[in-house]
C-alpha cells in the first residue's frame, strides 16, 4: 500500500474522549530515543481494500479516523483521532504520528521535501513534563531514520484496520502492543460557530477559536493570547466534507515557550510548529461528534510537523 500521509493524534484533550491534563507547575524536557536500524512498519488502513486494489484507489484528502492504542492483551487503551493527508500521486509516504496521554507527547513524522522531490528522514520528538519544579525548561533532541528505512507493509490478503508501530518502541506507554486500531469517523463541513472554551488567560496557547460560513466561503479566527497574535483563514475551493484553509497573521506573534507555565507537551509542541510556520500555510478542517455526542472541530496543518487543533464548540 502507498500511504499518503498519516497524522494520528492520541490527545488527553478532555472534551475529546475524557482523559486528564497536566499540572500547571511543570518541567518540560524532551527526552532522546535511541536510533533504531530496523525498518518502521505501516499495516494497510482498510480492510474493505486488498494490495493490489489501492493503487487504483484515489482518497479523498484529510480523511478522519478515531485512533485506540492496542493493548498487548488486546484491550483498547488511550483514544484521540488520526487523518490520511492525500498529498497527490508524486508525494509518497509523507506521514505524521502523535500521541499525547497528557504527560508525554510523542511525535513520529516524515517532511516531504519540496525541493529535491523525495521524502524526507522519519524523525521522533518527545515532550515530556515533570511535577517537580516550578520553572520551565525545555530541550529538543531528535532521531533522524532515512527514509530507505521507512517501509509498507502490504503483504497481506486482507489488511488490518490499523498501523503497526511496535518497532519504534512501546516502553512510554504500559501494557501498548505497539499496534494502534483505526476507525472511520464521519465528518461535516464547517458552519458558524465558536469553539474551544477557555481559561481567557494572557498566557494561554490557544484562545478563542471562531468559524464562518457565507455559502461556499469559509472564515476561520484563532486567538493565540500568548504568542500575542490572532491568525485568520480562509477556503479556497469547497470540498466534501472538509474544507481546506490558508491561514495568515504569523508575522505579528512571538512564539515564547517560556510563557507557558500552565501549558501541555502537546501546546509546547504546537507553539514550536506554529513558530515555523509563515503566511499561506494549509489546514484541513472539518467537525465530527465526539463519543459523548459534543461536536469538535479539528483543524490539522500537515506541513506543520504534524501540528493539529482539535476543540469543542462553545
């Protein structure tokens, strides 16, 4: 199978699927994995669809799945979201995989470069926090696989509704396979309205987040009141069921992370992604119901290191 992009999120986001946050007096490091030399695994995401039917196959951009860790007595642990970004037929194995129990982030993802046209290195980032000190630290270190390293699973008759990451390692997470169960969500298009309720503190990630619909245009505001700044979006053509946006106003924020005392490993991370990102950048964005019912709106940069948004409506 040549999977086109892969962003899983498993977020401790409490509105999303009810698991807990951090403590606001934190320590943040990132912690160094050691550089594996076997190859990464991918298993075939639909099991409607043999090997040797994908390549006929052309999926939709951005399409969304709820993602659960695989427990290794196969109980289904920590919940939270993925996407399959389509990047077209000459962008292959461009993919992107995150979780997040709210005390350590992981970030797996691979940059697809634009220059010499060939993927780039599979790198792991890891946030984590800790209790103990009231100030905040951060470091980043990273592992970096060459993308020959990186390979597809395919073999099989008929494919599993899931990825196999068992060979990047499992020890962050107790009792994890390393496998992780894939499971189509509907989405809608984005109408009119406000997300994400919030602390409404000067030092918060992200604030208020505002949606717009006129017909086929769509608008998008997020308030990010630490870094100073508001970035605005807009649709270029409507698709089904998700819109794609351009955001602009990254020129008039400061990126700090030593603001975010109160803030997760995964807003560290995405203060960092967004302190990269320059006007014009693409989001996909869309709304599904949660398992309790609530709408979220997810919006997810793929050319962001794997950085995504996804929160209730107010």
């Amino acid at each position: 199978m040549k999977l086109k992009s892969i962003l899983l999120v498993v977020s401790c986001v409490g509105a999303l699927y009810g698991c807990g946050g951090g403590s606001d007096e934190s320590k943040v490091t990132v912690v160094k994995q050691s550089n594996p030399d076997t190859p990464q695994q991918l298993v075939n995401i639909d099991g409607k669809i043999t090997p040797h039917d994908v390549k006929n196959i052309d999926p939709k951009s951005a399409i969304f799945y709820k993602s659960e860790l695989i427990n290794s007595d196969s109980t289904l642990g920590l919940a939270g979201l993925a996407l399959n970004y389509n990047f077209g037929s000459r962008q292959k194995y461009n993919w992107q995989v995150m979780v997040d129990d709210g005390q350590i982030f992981s970030s797996w993802f691979t940059g697809f470069n634009q220059v010499t046209k060939v993927p780039g290195e599979l790198v792991l980032n890891r946030v984590s926090r800790s209790h103990s000190a009231p100030s905040v630290e951060q470091s980043r270190q990273k592992i970096s696989i060459a993308s020959n390293k990186l390979s597809m699973v395919d073999e099989v008759k008929k494919a599993t509704n899931g990825l196999d990451l068992s060979l990047i390692g499992t020890a962050s997470y107790a009792n994890w396979s390393g496998k992780i169960k894939l499971t189509p969500i509907e989405t809608s298009l984005v109408n009119t309205a406000s997300w994400h309720p919030n602390n409404g503190l000067a030092t918060d990630m992200l604030g208020n987040v505002e949606t717009t619909r006129n017909g086929d245009m769509v608008t998008v505001t997020l308030e990010l009141p630490a870094a100073g700044c508001t970035l605005f979006g807009r649709n270029n053509v409507p698709r089904s069921r998700r819109d794609i946006i351009y955001f602009s106003g990254f020129e008039q924020c400061q990126f700090d992370p030593a603001k975010g005392a109160n803030w997760t490993p995964n807003d560290y991370y995405n203060n960092e992604a967004l302190a990269k990102a320059r006007d014009g950048v693409v989001a996909y964005i869309a709304t599904f119901k949660n398992d309790g019912g609530t709408e979220m709106l997810v919006i997810g940069f793929p050319n962001l290191e794997g950085l995504f948004f996804v929160v209730p409506k107010s």
